[in-house]
C-alpha cells in the first residue's frame, strides 16, 4: 500500500506528488545470523585484497575495512520522541536498496537490504535507547529518507489497559 500527499514547492504553486512507500517489516530473530552472510562476503574480499596484494601479511585490517567499504552502504540515523512515540529517521544514500526490509525487536532495529547490482547493501543496527511495542511498528521510505516510528513499550500497554 502506498500513501500519496502533495506538497507545495517554496516559492511557488505547484504541487509536487510525493510517494511514501511502506518498508517491509520482519521480527528481529538474531542479529548474527542476519549479518553473518554480509560478514562473510566482506571476509572473502579482504582475502581477495590480500591475494592480489602478494599475500603480504600486516594488512589484515586495511583489507578489511577497504572490502568493508566496497560493500556495505552507510545511513545516518536520528532517534528522538515524540508525544509517547519514538521517532527513528534515517537518511539512506540514493541508489537502489533491494528488498529493503527493517527486522525489529523490542530492544534493537537492523534495517538491511540485497546486494544491488554493483555489490552494495544496506546493513545498519541500531541499539534502541529505550524498549519498543512491536504493534503499530511504522516505517516508510520517501525518496532517501526512511522514517520509523513505533510506540514505547510501557505507553502501549497502559493505552490498550485503558481502552
């Protein structure tokens, strides 16, 4: 489901139509089995960069912070509350994320996609500063930016003990 709203451009009357695509979303099981794949391809570059090197030993962690680069997409993420919400926004780089998908626990988030066509992929845990109600998890992509928004955990459960 997409939501659509329209937006007034500065300094004029147009209106632009923005698209806010929803992000999949998945129970956070282990962190390690979700980034173990993306351990392991960055392992097998670093070794690729110490064979083509000449097997020169003592760059053990130049080789792997170079295939670490070579592989992994970085975001930058604001955590802040709102009312009883924790707000979480994230600035994504503007390429293609395959199956872009925010895996979620109550006490940490790991928002992850595919390798894109050029190798790339989005792996980015992020340590929640306070515990989360898994209902009602919201999170939206629009253009580069990604904005979760979720309702602390004792919030919630006083909202549905008085509802």
């Amino acid at each position: 489901m997409k939501s659509i709203w329209k937006r007034l451009r500065p300094g004029g009357d147009n209106m632009d139509i923005v698209t806010s695509i929803p992000v999949r979303l998945e129970r956070l099981e282990s962190v390690s089995a979700l980034t173990e794949p993306l351990r392991e391809r960055i392992a097998r570059l670093a070794h690729d960069n110490f064979v083509q090197r000449g097997c020169l030993h003592g760059y053990d962690f130049e080789d792997w912070l170079n295939a670490e680069r070579a592989l992994v997409v970085k975001a930058a993420a604001e955590i802040h509350y709102s009312a009883d919400d924790l707000i979480i926004e994230m600035t994504l780089q503007e390429i293609e994320l395959p199956n872009l998908t925010l895996h979620a626990g109550s006490a940490q988030l790991v928002l992850s996609s595919d390798p894109n066509d050029d190798g790339l992929q989005l792996m980015h845990v992020i340590d929640l500063p306070s515990i989360i109600s898994l209902d009602g998890l919201d999170a939206e992509r629009t253009r580069n930016k990604l904005r979760i928004t979720t309702a602390l955990a004792g919030y919630h459960g006083v909202q549905q003990a008085t509802a």
